[in-house]
C-alpha cells in the first residue's frame, strides 16, 4: 500500500494522518509520469488530483475516500466516535473544514505563488475561510480535545493539515490571523500541533514546502 502524492499537500497528509491515528505509515511517491497532468496519472486519478492509493495493482482516488477506506481496512484504532451522533458530528466537522476551506486553493494560486493578479477572488475567498472558520468555531464541542472528540478522528484528519497550511503560507497572505479571530480554534490548532502525530504533519509539510519555494525561486537552466 503506498500513496501517489507530495507530504506538502494537505490532502496527502489527511490520508497519511489517518494512517498513523490508526498505527501505520505509508510510503509517498510522486505520481505516475512525473506529474500530475501525466497520462499515466491521469488514468487513476479521474480529476488529476493527489493523493491516489494503490494497494496490490488496484488503485483510489480522492482523500476523503481513501480515508474511509484506510479506516475500513487498517487495523488500529477508528477514525470515527462510538455513537451514531458523535460520528455525525465529526463528519460534520470534516466535512465543514474540506468544503469551507477551499478558498486557500486561489489565495495560495494568487498571492503565494504569484500565478494571477486577482484582487478580488482573493478577497472572495478570505471571506469564505472567515465564514468557514466561524462555523467551525461554531460547530465544535469547547470541552473537546480534538476536533469532534478526545481521540482524534476524521475532521483532525482535514483540519491539521490545512491549519498547517494556513500558517506557512501566512507570510504572504496573513492567513493565521483569520485563525486568531476564533480563539475555540486557536486552541485546538496550538493543541494538535504540539501533540506528536500533528507536529509531524505540520514539520513534513513545511520542510516540503520549503522545497517547493527554494526551486521555483531557481532560474530555469538554459539548454545549449
């Protein structure tokens, strides 16, 4: 079992999280062809998005399904609560964080990466994280350790990682400020990341990302 990815995505590291909650650790490799516009990528990987799980020849994509299946098929400990609520309850909260977050896609594509000059989808989309944090700040239970729970469960899967994005990309685009307004958040964010299975996230991605920064900020080499 290994996944097709990079540590410095969020969605990959959702998928590497949920296995080590439960005990294991999986190997990352870049995707099939090199890249994920390949052909070959391409071919198990229907939206040409990390991470995509191949077990055995057979092969998953999209990081909420591969979680599921993670939690389906791995021994360890579950992925979700014992109650019918409790598991609504993270699912909720998994499912706020993926869906309400997404406006980090363009602030990272215009102001972190310099791709576009779109003042006003930047704005859009810091209104949408506002908005999603607010709901989360909302939604958690304050007495909890984690995010749905005192064990970590499918939402801390999600919410780790992208609040370990939102801190490196902070330089450029004042992103843990948003965090700051919702204090419930901060706690919970300043909790996981000082715990061992966060810390390793939020360390695996930044030194990742560093990477990533350190080649494009490298000229092109010129063939002769």
């Amino acid at each position: 079992m290994k996944v097709y990815g990079s540590v410095a995505s969020p969605f990959v590291q959702r998928v590497l999280m949920a296995a080590r909650i439960k005990g294991h650790d999986l190997p990352v490799e870049p995707p099939l062809g090199g890249s994920m516009q390949s052909p070959e990528f391409r071919a198990i990987s229907p939206m040409g998005r990390i991470p995509v799980l191949e077990e055995d020849g057979w092969t998953l994509a999209e990081s909420a399904a591969i979680v599921g299946y993670l939690d389906d098929v791995l021994d360890g400990p579950p992925l979700l609560p014992g109650s019918a609520r409790e598991r609504a309850h993270a699912r909720m909260m998994e499912t706020l964080a993926s869906h309400e977050l997404a406006g980090l896609r363009p602030i990272m594509v215009c102001k972190v990466f310099g791709m576009r000059d779109e003042p006003v989808l930047v704005a859009e989309a810091i209104g949408t994280i506002r908005a999603g944090l607010e709901a989360l700040e909302k939604a958690r239970d304050a007495g909890h350790v984690w995010a749905a729970g005192d064990q970590p469960s499918v939402a801390d899967c999600i919410m780790v990682p992208l609040f370990a994005l939102m801190e490196i990309i902070d330089p450029a685009a004042d992103t843990l400020a948003l965090i700051a307004e919702q204090p419930g958040l901060a706690a919970y964010r300043d909790r996981a990341f000082g715990s061992e299975i966060g810390g390793r996230t939020v360390r695996e991605m930044k030194q990742a990302f560093a990477a990533i920064l350190e080649r494009r900020s490298q000229p092109a080499q010129q063939s002769s």
